[in-house]
C-alpha cells in the first residue's frame, strides 16, 4: 500500500510537469519602445505645421498672363470660316458681327464632343460655344460645362461662406467642395486651424482666365 502511494505521488509532479509545458505560453509585450513606434508617436503627436501667411499661396507659378491682343478688322470685313475669322481677329471670346458663318459651326461641334467622347446621336441636344484664342479656334461644351464662359476669380480671400464652415471645429483639415468655395475659384481651400488656406490649385487657368481644362483647340479642317 506504501510502495502504491509512493507511485502516485512520483506522477502527480510528473503530470504537472507535463501539463504546463503544453500551455499556452503569454506574450510577454516589452515595455522598452522601439524605433518604430518612438517615431509613429512623435508624428502622431506632432502639431500640424500653420502657414506664417493666413492666406498664402501655394508654392510654384500660377498659370496666369497677360490676355492676348484682339486685333481690329478692317472695316466692312467679313469672315464666314471661324478659322480665317480667328486668324484676323488674334483673341475673342465671343465671335462679333464679322464673323458671318453658321453659329456654332457644326465642324467645331463635332470635334469638341469627339474630344469628349460623345457620339453624334448623344450630343444632338449638346450646345458648344467657340472663340478665339491667339488665332486658334477652341470649343467649349456648355451644355456640359455651365462655366465655359465664367471667368475664374482669382481672389486669394475666402469666401464667406468657407470661413464659416471653417469656424465648425469638425471641419478640420478639411478641403471645402465648389457649393461652399465657388466653382469660380481655381483654387482648393482647407480648413486648417479655424481658418480657410488655400492648399493647391486644381484647376489651370488660361491667359483670359477662363478654365483651361474644358476648352479643346480645334484644328483647321
């Protein structure tokens, strides 16, 4: 009876023993921080740096010059192709008595909705403005693009109403949409500290300050 006790008494270590080597061991999470999350920490925790200008421009050139000359025609002059009118005239936004063809001509319809990629049959109900530019014919689908003929404001003040939504402390490093900026502005404004920053330019403005991005030039056909 002894020599059976002393038997379970040598295996319940042993068991022991075994059992704990097959637990799951605990990660042990050192309390050193490595470089990583040292790093992680201090840009996490670093202010965003203010602009020393409230409403500085962005860094590099605005895309913006000098119009271009509109020449005076000879009296009693007349044009009925846009490209010889455009060559005469230099620049004009929007053609004048001289100009005595078709308005718009369907040629330059038909290359500006082929730049957008509108068929014929779709752009039936598409209406397309044209004008001179440094004697080069450019096409603008406004029936697309309400701002074809909208000068872009080229005001470094915030409007009104970005300054209020900037005052919203939700609204922190927040780019402002067109509805509260203006789809005027050709610049982006961001919400940073209380305060509307103009933080880059996204849209190119031409040298009549129209948007660049949505007149197409139209080659002599």
């Amino acid at each position: 009876m002894i020599r059976k006790n002393f038997f379970c008494y040598l295996l319940i270590p042993l068991s022991v023993t075994a059992c704990v080597q097959h637990l799951p061991r605990e990660i042990v999470t050192s309390t050193v921080p490595n470089e990583t999350s040292v790093a992680q920490t201090t840009a996490d925790t670093a202010e965003t740096p203010v602009a020393a200008e409230e409403y500085a421009l962005p860094e590099g050139t605005l895309v913006w010059t000098d119009a271009s000359v509109t020449r005076t025609l000879p009296a009693g002059a007349t044009y009925a192709d846009p490209w010889d009118y455009c060559q005469a005239v230099g620049t004009i936004d929007t053609p004048g008595p001289e100009y005595t063809g078709t308005n718009p001509p369907e040629v330059i319809k038909k290359e500006v909705l082929r730049a957008l990629a509108i068929s014929e049959s779709d752009g039936t109900a598409h209406n397309v403005v044209w004008r001179c530019v440094d004697g080069q014919v450019f096409g603008c689908d406004s029936s697309m693009y309400s701002t074809c003929l909208t000068p872009m404001n080229l005001s470094t003040t915030p409007p009104e109403a970005a300054v209020n939504e900037c005052a919203k402390a939700e609204m922190d490093n927040i780019t402002l949409p067109g509805a509260v900026v203006g789809n005027d502005t050709p610049y982006e404004w961001t919400c940073q500290s209380g305060k509307p920053v103009i933080t880059g330019q996204g849209v190119t403005v031409d040298e009549q300050g129209y948007n660049a991005l949505i007149w197409y030039p139209v080659p002599r056909q």
